[in-house]
C-alpha cells in the first residue's frame, strides 16, 4: 500500500511554483556559455621574461573580446614544466590556460620525458609569436658580417668562443645548427640563463654568442655589440640592414623561440576555434603589432590546424637534438 501511495503522488501534478524551482536548479547545474568566469592563464616562468610579456598582452585582449577576466598565474620552475603540469592536469573546459612554447612543451619534455607529453596532454590552440635567434658578437671585433665571422672563427686556434644560455636551449639549439650548416668550428661555453653569457660577451671574455634578439637588442643598439644575422623569417623592423640566415643561403636556421596558448587535453573543438580567431585578431592589430616590434618579436596568422602541424613538426626538428644533449651530459 505505501509504495502505490508513493507512486500516486509522484504522479501528481507539481505544485504551483516547484516547476520552475527545479529548471532553476537544473539550469544552475549547467554552466552558461563560456567563459561566464576568470579564466586562469599559467605563464610557466617567472614575471617579465617573453613569455610573461606575450602572456599579459594576449590576456589583455581577451578581457576585452569576452567581457571576462583572463588571469595571469605565474608558476615557474624546471624549464616550464611545473607550470605547464598544472594545466594538463586540469579539467578541459577552458578555465586552466597556459602559455606554451619551443622551451616549456618541445626542450623541456624531451630533457625530462616523464614530466608530460606535449601532444596527447595539452590542446594546442594558438601561436602567439617570439624573438628570432641573434648571432650577436663583441663590437670590438673586426667583424661585420657573416663571411667575415666565419673566416675569423676559422684563424682562431681551437675555435673562436661563443656562449649560450646553456646546453639543450634553444640558443645552444641554433649555434650547433649553425656549425653543422656552414662547417665552421667554435667552441662553446655554457652559462646558466642569457644574462651571465651577455654579460662576458661585452667584456670579451667570449667573442659571439646565439641568444634570443630581445636579450641582445638593447646591446646592439647601445653600440656594445654587434648583430651579424638573425634566424627570422624576415628583416625585422628595427634592424632592416640585418639579414637573415635564409638571406645568406642558410633556410634551415629560420627558427624563432615561439610562445603559444595551450590547455589541457579534450577541450570543445567550437571553442578552441573561438579563442584561435581572438587571439589572432589580438596579436595582429596595429597597436601589439607596434609593441611586439620594439621587443624584437614576430607573429604569425596561423588557424587551429596550422599551428597544429606546426608544433609537430618543431617537436621533430628539435626534441631528437635535446634528447642526444641530455644523454651526452
């Protein structure tokens, strides 16, 4: 008998009101379109490096596209890859974000293979840009150019010096690219980030060095270094009387040390495309297209699948040379 009493009134009509009680509550229990949030944005690095600056522009732009905050989370440690694992970890509904890059989802996963894999763990979605690779040299040299460095470092006993921000970076990456392209011989002399191996590059201590041209650029500008070429894909607005290794018959040195946007694995297709199309209009509009000038940086108009094939194939170019790095040391 109770249980057909139960059945009777779960038959009855809802009582004035409870209809529209329970579509609020199911409606509460699915989110709104997104975001209708704070977005969280990892920069796997300490504040105001390139990917600490790409990451606020960026950021900036999409506060103002969706009418929602999107935040800055500094979380740096182990080349990127602390900050980046947080990301992969979380749920994939757009609110976990991270800048990604060439040093935090291509050098760093191949030094350290259990840390994260940089293609089933994260959604790729868009590149943001990044400083091209400078051969930069003391500006006491008797050097202007290329052939001359290369005859130059071809007198020197033992090779002519030149300095990185360590072995397995992406400047480390390019100087052994560049020995093996054009058969010249240095020697090279690691230092723990850019600043202690521009510091010795002033003072003489190494003749040349490959780094990022925002790292050299205030140097060469100031008269204490020289800027031989650049691995951009073209002159650069600042430095028109620069070329390019492609210009000097070098393509496969074009490489830039690019910063992207990323999430975790599994996010929605549609909304992916959406943030794409945003940052996109983002990094190309006359003002960040200005900015990104003055830091030395380059961008690309790239879509989903674009970027996509592109992050492969840096992951094929580059993650077999750190791994011979790493078992090297």
């Amino acid at each position: 008998m109770r249980r057909r009493g139960l059945l009777q009134w779960a038959s009855l009509p809802l009582i004035p009101g409870m209809g529209s009680l329970v579509a609020h509550e199911n409606a509460c229990a699915q989110e709104g379109p997104w975001p209708n949030r704070a977005v969280k944005v990892v920069v796997p690095y300490s504040p105001g490096g390139s990917a600490d600056t790409l990451g606020r522009i960026v950021t900036t732009g999409l506060t103002e596209a969706f009418k929602q905050a999107f935040v800055i989370e500094n979380r740096g440690g182990a080349g990127g890859i602390i900050g980046s694992q947080l990301v992969a970890k979380a749920a994939p509904d757009g609110y976990s974000l991270v800048i990604s890059g060439i040093g935090s989802h291509i050098i760093a996963p191949a030094e350290n293979p259990k840390s994260f894999d940089p293609v089933k763990d994260f959604t790729h979605i868009a590149i943001l840009g990044g400083p091209p690779i400078a051969l930069a040299i003391n500006a006491a040299l008797p050097i202007n150019d290329l052939k001359s460095f290369m005859d130059y470092a071809a007198k020197q006993n033992g090779g002519l010096s030149w300095g990185s921000p360590g072995k397995g970076t992406h400047g480390y990456l390019i100087g052994e690219s560049f020995q093996a392209a054009t058969k010249t011989r240095l020697e090279h002399v690691g230092y723990k980030g850019a600043a202690p191996a521009m510091t010795d590059l002033i003072a003489g201590h190494i003749s040349a060095s490959f780094t990022t041209l925002s790292t050299a650029s205030p140097h060469i500008q100031a008269g204490r270094l020289k800027l031989i070429a650049t691995t951009g894909s073209k002159r650069l607005k600042e430095f028109r009387d620069v070329p390019t290794f492609a210009e000097l018959g070098y393509p496969k040195l074009t490489s830039t040390t690019w910063f992207s946007l990323s999430g975790p694995a599994g996010m929605p297709k549609a909304m992916v495309e959406l943030i794409n199309k945003e940052v996109r209009k983002i990094m190309h509009s006359p003002q960040v297209l200005d900015q990104l000038a003055k830091v030395s940086m380059e961008t690309y108009d790239w879509d989903v699948p674009k970027f996509n094939l592109y992050f492969a194939s840096e992951l094929k170019r580059w993650a077999p040379m750190v791994s011979a790095v790493t078992q090297d040391e």
